[in-house]
C-alpha cells in the first residue's frame, strides 16, 4: 500500500516499482530521516496539533525505530518504496493510529530535502576532517625531512631544484583550499525546508524556525518553492569532491612516477602496496593508481547531476530521485581515497639520496647564471639567449656546463652557482623552494592546518556515523 493509494484503484506496475523505488540506496539515510521526524514531531506538538502523550509515544517509537537500524534487525517490507515509508509503515505498525499523525503537515518533498540536508551537512564535515588529516599528514611528512631536495618540474620535465618540504606542501595548501570549499558549503546548506511541505507550505499551525533550530540548522526557508526544489547544495557538494578527487589523483600520479625503478625517489610499503598475479618481481603501487582512478567517477557523478538538474521546472520532480547515488557514491569513494593517501604518505619511504642526485644536475641552475648576469645589469632576455646558448653547447657536444662556464670569461665568477645545492640556496624570496623562506611557510601551514581542524570540530553537528 503507498502512501497516495486513496486516489488510485489500482496499484504500481512491476516495471514502474522497479524504476521507482528508491530504499535500496536511500536506506542510508535513516539516521537523519528519524532526526528530522523528532523534531517534525515536536513541531507537532508545540503547535497543538498533537497532545503531549501523543508526542513522547511517537517519539519513543522513533527512538525504538532507530535501534531496530542500529542493531541490524529492522526489515524492509516489499511495499516500502524508500527509506521515508519505512520508517513511517514501521513506526505506524508499533505506535499505532498515532502513527498515522507523524506525517501531518509535511509532505515526503521537504521531508526528503531536508533529510538530505542533515546527511549532506554531516558528510560535508566527515570529507573535510579526512582532508586535514591528509594535509596534517604530508606537512608532518615535510617536516621530518627538511634540508632533502629534489628536481621541480614543468612539462615533466627538470626545471629547478625545489625542497621536498617545498613540495610536499604544495599539495597540503591545495588540501586546504579544498577544506574551506567543503565547509563554504556546508554553510550555505545549513537552511531548513521542513515546513515547505509538498510546495506551498501548509495551513497548519507549525512553525519552521523552530525546527530548524532543533535540527541545527541557521535557519528555516524562505521561499517553499525553492525548499523543495532546491539542489545547489548537491551540485556544490559534489563540485568540491571532484575537485578534491582531482587534486588527490595529482598526488596519485605523482607518487606512480616517484615509485618507479625509472625515477626511484619513494618506495611505499608493504601494507599500501600489491604484488603481481603472474610476476614475482612486481611492487604495485595500488593506492596511488585508484586515487588516480576515482577522480573520474567523481567528475562523473558532478556532471550527471548538473546534466540532470538543468531541465527542471519549479518545484519538484522526481527526477530529483537522480540526486542521492551520485553524492552517496562520491561521498564514500573520497572518503576511501583520502583515509588510504593518508596512511600511504605516513608510512612512505623517501630515498633522499636519488632525490638530491637528480636535483644537482648543473643544467637546472642554468636560470642562476642567467639572473646572475640580470644583477650585473644585462637585460633578462639577452641573459636568457646567452645562457641558453651554452646550455644547447653542453647537450650537443657532450661538454658539461660547468667547463663551458669556467672557459668564459665574463661568466667564469659564477661557476660556484652551478655547484651541488647551490641553487637551491638562492631560491629565497617569500614564498620560494629554498630553506630561508621554508620555515615562515611552515609556520603559516601549520597555523592553517590548527585554523581548519577547530573549524571542522566547531561545525560537527550530529556526530553521525555515516
């Protein structure tokens, strides 16, 4: 029997039930469906429409529904479309007739929404902590490895030498900017449809600013029609993860290629690692591999949505169904990628030695000669041609750049820059790879990383388990 079953004779097609229902993914959501039905329920109360007996038996009931989930044994009915009739058919079969009142004054459009609002609040908070600890993670790394250096790329090709710590916090700054992405949303999520009901609101006597405070939210609606059909926040969560996702796959690829016999600069450990079913040699880096891998699911996820999303006429459509797979699934997935980088990177192992040998090719201080000449007053682009001159010598003829140096007598002073670490050195202005500028960029890492960890523990609501 369905919940609208008074205006039909007949009942759903198979093929229609089998396209509608929605619990086989929905059911994840229970624990905010049932938070947001006490405080629906309370609403109910404070507005008369149900006597105060009526409300602690329907949320006792709620609360006997909920362990029902928590232990495991609460059991799907074959007429239980989604998660929302469940737990309506099972709290009406235990509370009674009063358990035909949990629905008054709301219909499932803005109980759905707002359901979705409480999972999406808590996961947005859940994503963000594993950022931090991902961004904690390669900032501890940096730390513990502070004077190794190693070959900066453009084009995948050497460019100048850069600290690892340099690097590595790099990605640690991208995280955070990640992080204030989730939580931007989350922000802008944290609005309460309960009370729209199915579009227009209702003639009953609730009031929705106070459900909205119970539920934590920083206000009710303002407009019923955009309550319910309002999925920015999907979309905006979604846009975060993916783009979270792509700069988790960087970091992926990155340590594919450190990995390798062919650039040797890591190796990771057994336990975030695999082997090969046929070759016995093999050492896979598996983990960097799938963080690679998710990122486009998770671009994938992005683009169904807003593909989905852009038809669509006030107010509610059940192609809104469409909205929960994609942003259970990314939700779950980048939870995955980041708990599995961050244990990868707190138990790699860097090889500082190949790290420095590749750094200390004389050709990537070819920029230090240039500036050198720069400072004794030879226009940069004349400075650039000259040096580049001597770089295609060296490449072509087989000549080191440092006796092609030592041989010219106007560069012959600067020789010094090309010797190992040197032109690290050099790298000194704010914000740079050398170790001058690297310990205020750790300190500002640092009071960032303290900044976001006590926003995302301010901002924890529920405390939900998801």
């Amino acid at each position: 029997m369905t919940l609208w079953h008074g205006r039909f004779e007949t009942g759903m097609s198979d093929a229609l039930w089998d396209l509608s229902e929605s619990y086989s993914f929905d059911h994840v959501l229970w624990r905010h469906d049932l938070m947001g039905s006490r405080a629906h329920v309370r609403g109910l109360g404070r507005a008369q429409l149900l006597s105060s007996d009526e409300v602690d038996i329907l949320i006792q009931t709620l609360d006997a529904v909920e362990q029902e989930f928590a232990s495991g044994v609460f059991e799907r009915t074959p007429t239980d479309e989604d998660i929302h009739m469940a737990i309506e058919r099972r709290v009406t079969e235990i509370a009674g007739p009063v358990g035909a009142k949990l629905h008054t004054a709301r219909s499932r459009n803005d109980q759905v929404a707002t359901t979705l609002r409480l999972y999406t609040r808590d996961a947005l908070t859940d994503v963000m902590s594993r950022t931090l600890a991902l961004a904690s993670a390669l900032h501890e790394l940096a730390g513990q490895h502070p004077l190794v250096y190693l070959p900066g790329y453009t084009h995948l090709q050497r460019a100048q030498p850069v600290l690892v710590a340099h690097h590595l916090r790099a990605h640690a700054w991208a995280l955070l900017r990640d992080a204030d992405r989730l939580i931007d949303a989350r922000d802008r999520l944290n609005i309460s449809p309960l009370g729209a009901g199915a579009l227009a609101g209702t003639s009953l006597p609730i009031d929705p600013a106070t459900t909205a405070d119970e539920l934590g939210f920083d206000s009710a609606f303002t407009n019923s029609l955009d309550a319910v059909s309002d999925r920015d926040f999907v979309a905006e969560t979604l846009f975060g993860i993916a783009l979270l996702g792509v700069h988790c796959s960087r970091m992926g690829e990155e340590l594919v290629l450190w990995t390798t016999s062919e650039f040797g600069f890591a190796s990771l450990t057994d336990d975030f690692t695999t082997g090969s079913s046929m070759l016995p040699q093999k050492k896979n880096s598996d983990v960097a591999e799938l963080a690679r891998g998710k990122s486009g699911r998770l671009v994938g996820n992005l683009t169904g949505l807003l593909v989905m999303l852009k038809g669509l006429p006030l107010s509610y459509n059940r192609d809104l169904q469409e909205d929960k797979e994609p942003l259970f699934d990314s939700v779950r997935q980048i939870q995955l990628v980041l708990t599995a980088l961050t244990g990868a990177y707190e138990s790699i192992v860097l090889h500082a030695d190949v790290m420095v040998d590749a750094a200390s090719d004389p050709l990537i201080a070819a920029i230090d000669l240039a500036e050198w000449l720069v400072e004794r007053g030879t226009p940069f682009r004349q400075a650039h041609e000259r040096v580049g001159a001597l770089v295609g010598r060296s490449v072509r003829e087989g000549i080191s750049l440092h006796e092609l140096v030592s041989d010219d007598p106007e560069l012959r002073p600067a020789v010094e820059l090309l010797a190992r670490g040197v032109a690290l050195q050099r790298r000194r202005s704010a914000g740079a790879s050398g170790p001058l500028a690297m310990d205020r960029q750790a300190e500002l890492l640092e009071t960032a990383l303290v900044a976001g960890i006590q926003r995302a523990r301010a901002t924890t609501t529920n405390n939900v388990v998801l």
